[in-house]
C-alpha cells in the first residue's frame, strides 16, 4: 500500500523557500514521508502551478497523519504565505475503493 500528498504551487517569495525546506524536514523524518518529486512543471494540459512536490507515504493514514499533524500544520502557515496552490492526499490504488466506499471524496454540504 502506498498514499501521495501532492502540492501544486507557485512561489511568492523565492527567498524563503529554502527555510521552508528546512522547517519541513524533521517533520518528514518523524513521519516517514519521502519526497519523490520536487520539481519545476511544465504544462502539456489544462491549468496547472509551475512547482510540484509529491510525498510517499506506507499508507493513507501515514499520509493524512503527517498532513495533519499540529507540526506540520503549523509549517503549513508559513507555506501559505510563501507559495500559492493547492494540496490533496492521493490513495495508491490499493486503498482506493476503500475510501470511495467510506464517503470520504463525497462533497458534502455544511
């Protein structure tokens, strides 16, 4: 099993990024997240940021644990501020069915 956080975004500030990398690390370490995408993009369809980073993790729950965690929602400030984009969790195939069936990427109303 595997899970993906992937963020797509622009960078606002060049100069920070740098120790936003450094705010993130331990962060990954502690939770075992591997980066195994940190790159420019270039678009060959539709609408999309020019940066992308893509994180692995064991599982789903790995995945939305680090995301959530108050460390990394804290560093998540400082992301926003710098960078703008979007960010989602991605389950591998093999977790998939399993979170359609639970509700969790229906839409709803609040």
């Amino acid at each position: 099993m595997s899970a993906y956080v992937i963020f797509n975004y622009k960078i606002l500030d060049r100069r920070k990024i740098d120790q936003l990398t450094e705010l993130v690390k331990p962060i990954d370490e502690k939770y075992e997240a591997e980066v195994i995408v940190g790159s420019p993009v270039k678009t060959i369809e539709g609408s999309t940021f020019p940066n992308m980073v893509i994180y692995k993790f064991k599982n789903f729950a790995a995945a939305s644990q680090w995301f959530y965690s108050k460390e990394h929602q804290e560093v998540s400030i400082f992301r926003n501020a710098v960078t703008e984009g979007w960010a989602t969790i991605v389950p591998g195939i093999s977790e998939t069915d399993d979170l359609i069936q639970s509700g969790y990427f229906e839409c709803k109303d609040t």
